[in-house]
C-alpha cells in the first residue's frame, strides 16, 4: 500500500513539472512574441549610440529581421524548456543558427540601401546614382553568398566539402550545356557595366532608344527601365542598348524647334512678307527662345499652298518643359494667322461627274 502511494506521489510530481515546464514554455513564447518589438527597438538605440549616430530614424531598415529573430528565439527557448528528445534538440539549434545566420545576413544587407547612412556616407562625394545602385547589389550578393556557404559549413547539414572536385568534373557537359544557356545573362551583365563605365546617360536623362523614348527610371545588371509620356513602364535589355544609337536628349544645351506654315496661293506676295516679318519678331521676343536664331522664310511653292519655314531654337532641354513651349509658340504663330486673315492651305480634289449623254469638250 505504501508502495502504491509512493508511486501515485512521483506521478502526481512528474505530471506536475511537466505542466510547470509547459507553462514556463508559453509564458517565454509569448514574451517574446509580444515585446520582439520593444526589444528590436531597444537593440537599434544601442547600435546608433555604439555607432555615435544621433539621428536615429523612425523606422529601421533593421527592424523587421530584428522581430523575426524575437520570435524565433522565443521558440527556441521555449522548446529547449521542454523535456524533449536530444535528436530534435540538435535538429532546433541546427534550425535556431540557421536562422540567426539569416536575421544577421538580412540585417547587415538592409544597411546596405540607399536609405540607410552607411549608403550616404560611402557615396557621399559619388555622382553616379548608377554605379552606386551597382556595387551595393555586388555587395549584398557577396553577402548572402557568404551566407549560403556557412550555412553548408554547418556539421549536421552533412555536406562535404572535399566532394566538390570530382562533383564539377562529373558535370562538364552539364556546365557547358549552363554556359551556353547563360550567354544572353553574361551579355546583359558585360552591357551593363558598359553602360555604367561609359555613362551615356544616368537615372533622370530623357533618351531615344530606336522607337521607344522616356525618362531613365533605373539601370540594372540585365535592363534599363524608362518611362514614357504615357507614364509606362518600358524594360529595354542592356545588350539592345549598347548595341543600338542612343539619343540623350538631355545632353543638348537647347533644342531645335521647326515647322512649315502652309496658307493659301491666293495670299497676296506682301501680305506673306508682312507675316514672315510679324511672326519673326514675335519669336525673337520669345523668352525661351535663343537669341538670333529665329528664321522665318518663304522655303516653296507648291501645287496647293505657299510654304513658309519656321526654325529655331529654345533654350529648354528638358522634353516635357519643352513641349510645353513648342505649344506657345504654335499658337502665337496661328495668332498671327488668323490676325491677318489668312487663309491655311489644305489637300483639296475636285471630282467631275458626267452625265449620260453629256459631251466632254
């Protein structure tokens, strides 16, 4: 009997610490779900007091790995309260490193943006948004590639190392096969660099790329992306590029502003040499347009119309702006026009119909 009541006792005890072990468990899970935020935070003030940065931003690049690693670590914890089996115990700290290895490679990358200070303060003097975008990608690559390898480094992963050789002499026709998959990739990237060595034009430039023309919004390793007046969106391979004219429009010190005015053959000669002479001094005393280069000519005669040529050039490189002008200058243009009352010429037909029994002489 007294047996009995001894065994009942221990179990009464085990099943006890179980639940107290459990309950210990939770209660660390949910601390550690509930304050990962205040924790991130706290760990983010000590970083910028450590790094002797007094501006520290509202909301941390480093703040969201900084919660994930919370919550991880509460689970971590919280199983390894438990009296679990030693197998799972070396799989979760397997899984806890891997994980922290992560949160670590994310954080370190997330302080590699063009947000974050480290950014500003290494291409503070920099010039080229591009070339910077650039290396920090080549950066955070190496980074994570970093990652990858200790990763594979670690002893329960059962990776070996030394199996490397004969697994790449085993794969010669497979890496050629890759190599050849791969050239259009290389192509991209060696343009790429051409375009950021070269600089034929940098983020903010309006370009002419064959039929398509817009403004730079982003040069990567492959394409760079412009955007047209329609507010597109429109990805032009970098080897498409380097192998094509490129027109940057936003390297002209003014643009060329031209076209023919076409009015009636039954405009009286003088009063064509009152418009030419009306609308030259209106353009000349045009602010946006270059001193002494407005020219306005009686260039042809044709079958319909006497042909008046307008060129000149404005001041204004940027399209949009210049559109703007060209559009101003049009309507001074047709301003005069109808001042003087005269009359545009246009494409007419005339059709003759001839009716049944009617002679043509």
């Amino acid at each position: 009997m007294e047996n009995l009541r001894q065994s009942l006792s221990s179990i009464d005890v085990n099943n006890l610490l179980k639940i107290f072990d459990l309950q210990i468990s939770l209660a660390v899970l949910i601390f550690f779900i509930l304050f990962r935020g205040i924790l991130s935070r706290i760990l983010i003030k000590i970083y910028y007091i450590f790094t002797k940065n007094k501006n520290v931003p509202k909301e941390s690049t480093m703040y969201k790995p900084l919660t994930v690693f919370f919550v991880f670590l509460g689970i971590f914890c919280a199983i390894n309260i438990l009296p679990v089996d030693k197998q799972i115990l070396t799989y979760m700290n397997l899984i806890f490193r891997i994980i922290v290895f992560y949160c670590i490679t994310r954080a370190i990358c997330s302080l590699i943006t063009e947000d974050s200070e480290i950014y500003k303060t290494l291409f503070k003097k920099s010039d080229n948004k591009a070339v910077d975008r650039f290396i920090c990608k080549i950066i955070r690559a190496v980074i994570w590639f970093i990652f990858v390898i200790v990763v594979l480094k670690q002893k329960e992963m059962g990776f070996n190392f030394n199996s490397l050789g004969g697994l790449a002499a085993g794969l010669g026709i497979g890496s050629a096969a890759l190599a050849l998959a791969a050239q259009d990739i290389v192509k991209g990237l060696l343009s790429g660099l051409t375009i950021l060595s070269d600089k034929p034009f940098v983020i903010g430039d309006w370009i002419q790329v064959g039929e398509y023309e817009g403004t730079v919004v982003d040069i990567t390793f492959r394409s760079t992306r412009i955007k047209p007046v329609n507010n597109t969106v429109i990805t032009i391979p970098n080897s498409t590029i380097t192998s094509s004219y490129v027109i940057n429009w936003n390297r002209l010190n003014t643009r060329r502003f031209e076209t023919i005015l076409n009015i009636s053959l039954e405009t009286p000669t003088e009063k064509i040499r009152k418009i030419t002479k009306e609308i030259k001094l209106v353009l000349e005393n045009n602010p946006d347009v270059v001193k002494g280069t407005v020219q306005v000519v009686l260039d042809g005669i044709s079958a319909c119309s006497s042909d008046i040529k307008i060129f000149l050039y404005v001041k204004e490189k940027e399209y949009l702006k210049y559109i703007k002008i060209k559009e101003d200058l049009l309507c001074s243009i047709l301003f005069i026009v109808e001042k003087e009352n005269i009359d545009l010429a246009y494409p007419t037909q005339t059709l003759y119909v001839k009716e049944k029994g009617e002679t043509v002489e």
